[in-house]
C-alpha cells in the first residue's frame, strides 16, 4: 500500500483521536485475568490490539464483540495452546503476555512478525528467570516454561513500561512482594488499572511494589483517545494551523505527556478543553494553533513521556529556527525499526539537516523540505511521521509500504485528508 502526500497551505478541523492502544491491550488481558466479566467500551480495533485477543482466545479466554462494546469473559483455567501465539508486530503483546504466563502451570510459545522477531527480549526473560519461570529466547521466538513464582526485587536497566508491566503482572501470583525500580518513571497505565481492580500496589518515586493479588475486580472502561495518534496531529498544527485543530478525547495522563511539554518549549499553544475523567484516567479535548518557531531539546526523564513520539518531534524539528538536541533515546534503536537511523536517513533524503548520535539527534533549521520516496519499513510510527513531513514538502511524498499504519491507526489516512486545506 501507498500513501501519497503533497504540501497542504494549512490544516483545521476536528478529529476524534482513536482509543488509546497501550489502555486496550491492558483491557483485554487484564480483564482475562479478573473474577468476571469486563465490559470494554471503544477498544482500538487496530492489528496489534487484535493480536492480542487472538493470542488470549487461544488461552481460553472468550470475548463477545457487538461492535462498540466489547465484554472480556475469563477463562476458569487457562488453556494449553496447541500451537505458538502469534503476537503480530506488538511487542507490548508479547511482553505483558509473558508476565502472566510466567505464573501458570504452561509451557508456551509466543512468535511474532519480522519486525518483532527482531526486537529484545532479555530485558523480560531476565526478571522472569529470577522469579523461577523458565524462559528461553533473547529475540523471539520465546518460550515460557511457567509455574510458581516468587518475589523479587529487580532494577531495570531501561525506563520501560512493556518491562515494569511484564514484572508487575507476574508478580500478582509470586510468593511475596515483587518491587521492580526504573531509571526513570515510565508510563503507569498498569498500576492505574490494577489498583481499580483491588491489587495491593504501592508506588514510591520511580519504584513500584506488589503484593500477591488472586482475586480481581472486573471492570467497566471507556478507553480514551491516544496521545501517541494525537501526536501527529499536534505537529501538523504546530506548523500549518492558522485556524484551531481540535482532537476530541485525548488521554492527557501525565506520564504521556511529554509532548505537550515539547510543543510549550517550541512556542505553540496548546489549550485544553472539556478536562474530564475516564476510569481514574484524564482526558481532555486539545486545541492547538500554529505558532512553533523556537528548537527544543529533549532529554533524561523527558525520554519516556514522548519515546513514541520522538520520530514526528524530528519532522517538527526541520522547521524550526535553530539546533534542536534529542538525546538519551537510545530505546529507539530497537523499536519496531531502527528508529533514529531511519527517521534521519528519511529526512536527510527530503533535504533537511539532521546527523544521527548512538541515542538521538542534532538537527539544524528552518530547512525546506522535498517530496520523496520513504519506506515505512514495517513501522506504523514512521509511516504517519512522514506523512506529516509531506504536508510541508514541495512536491509529492510518496510512503511505501505504509500498511504498517494498519497496526495503530486504522482511519490515518481519512483523518488527514479530512484536515487539510490545499
């Protein structure tokens, strides 16, 4: 698939931003876990979400779908699988997955796509291996031997929300209390949602305890709209907004807002309307009109509140006057792509001044942008990201391959032509 982009003279309207992907896949498997049914509002119907609930329907767990409500219907015991799950292109899959796994008398196989078969998965088996399950794979395909747990204390050595969420669900069935400390604290979707459904958590700066917790509440939710969507939208209005672009809905929990700190440091105006709250998360609609002008940097604890988003942050940052620094984001190496060699060499290839570093980039502007080829190679972030790039290119941006936008953001491309003002 194709997505072509010329230069738009400005964007306005309106979207609602489409449910927040990391809230669905906690849904789903948090709800397979919990003492009844879970009835789940406006869930993301994007691939990774899906594979999710197919790798759980193979583990026993049932789900009934009309449309816009989805109920979640645990299984008594799980399942034997009898062939591997397969967790597509979603990493958080395959990692949140392997925390409840770790804990259940099952040995399973979990495989994915290409891209995922490439990204890390020590930094789970590490702490899964110390609380006595057995698992093997440093990449997938991974198997987990699983069985009695028990308590650990364990510091990651990455800011990871996949990692602390992996550890934490494990740790709802571990002999003992469980702590996992981070460098920095990650986003805490998790924590949210557990602490609704009655486990026992306590929170201490960037370290997070759990005790063994059997017995959880089902829950009723409304997943709110995706800061990581609305990203690419913030952008387009920073630049090209003369009339307000509002996003409808957008989930604005603290630990995911690091762009919104990008776009204050930049000088675009970002108004928050109707802040409302939605199952212990809040959630606002974003007003945001053209007015960036200034570079920005980004850094330490900052890192993961917008890792997601770096990629559009770097289009924003060809348009901007002077050197922007993106640095400590070396977590982007192994996304779904090589994200910083990629997104540099795009840009580099539209003819904006950007040298790739180990963890980030420097990147010198204004510089006018070019129409040109660029693949997505697999990676739905890149795929929107330059997407957005073409909307200040002269010529036509042509993005190869961007099925990949598929995975989470099924309606990218009505949504874009809908803004647009040509």
């Amino acid at each position: 698939m194709k997505l072509v982009v010329t230069r738009a003279q400005a964007v306005s309207g309106e979207i609602v931003i489409p449910s927040d992907k990391s809230l669905t896949h906690r849904s789903y498997l948090l709800g397979a876990i919990a003492n009844g049914p879970s009835r789940i509002e406006n869930p993301l119907r994007g691939e990774d979400c899906e594979s999710t609930r197919h790798c759980l329907e193979q583990l026993g767990t049932r789900f009934e779908d009309d449309g816009t409500f989805v109920t979640v219907i645990p299984a008594t015991e799980w399942s034997q699988p009898t062939e591997p799950l397969d967790c597509g292109n979603s990493g958080t899959t395959m990692r949140l997955l392997s925390g409840l796994l770790a804990s259940r008398p099952r040995t399973v196989t979990m495989k994915g796509d290409a891209s995922l078969s490439r990204r890390p998965m020590k930094r789970i088996a590490k702490p899964l291996n110390e609380m006595g399950a057995v698992v093997t794979g440093e990449t997938p395909p991974l198997t987990i031997q699983g069985g009695q747990l028990h308590g650990i204390t364990y510091h990651s050595e990455v800011a990871s929300a996949q990692v602390k969420s992996c550890v934490l669900l494990a740790g709802l069935r571990a002999e003992g209390k469980t702590v996992l400390h981070e460098p920095t604290k990650s986003r805490d979707h998790t924590e949210r949602m557990l602490t609704a459904m009655g486990a026992s958590i306590t929170v201490d700066g960037n370290a997070v305890a759990i005790e063994p917790s059997f017995d959880l509440k089902p829950f009723e939710m409304r997943v709110p709209g995706d800061i990581s969507s609305a990203a690419f939208w913030l952008v387009a209005g920073a630049l090209l907004a003369e009339q307000p672009l509002t996003l409808i809905g957008v989930n604005v929990n603290p630990t995911r807002t690091g762009i919104l700190d990008v776009l204050n440091q930049v000088g675009a105006t970002v108004v928050h309307r109707n802040p409302r709250e939605e199952n212990g998360e809040p959630v606002a609609d974003l007003e945001i009109t053209r007015d960036a002008t200034k570079p920005f940097v980004i850094e330490g604890s900052l890192v993961p509140r917008l890792i997601d988003e770096i990629p559009v942050l770097a289009v924003l940052a060809t348009q901007l006057n002077g050197e922007t620094i993106i640095r400590d984001a070396r977590e982007l190496r192994v996304k779904e792509t090589d994200r910083i060699g990629v997104v540099s060499a795009g840009l580099r290839a539209m003819g904006a001044n950007v040298e790739a570093t180990e963890d980030g980039f420097v990147i010198q502007g204004p510089t006018p942008l070019k129409g040109a080829t660029i693949d997505a190679s697999g990676d739905h972030r890149i795929g929107m990201a330059f997407a957005i790039a073409g909307l200040v290119a002269d010529g036509h941006t042509v993005i190869e391959n961007a099925d990949s936008i598929q995975t989470s953001y099924p309606n990218f491309e009505s949504h874009l032509r809908s803004i647009v003002k040509s």
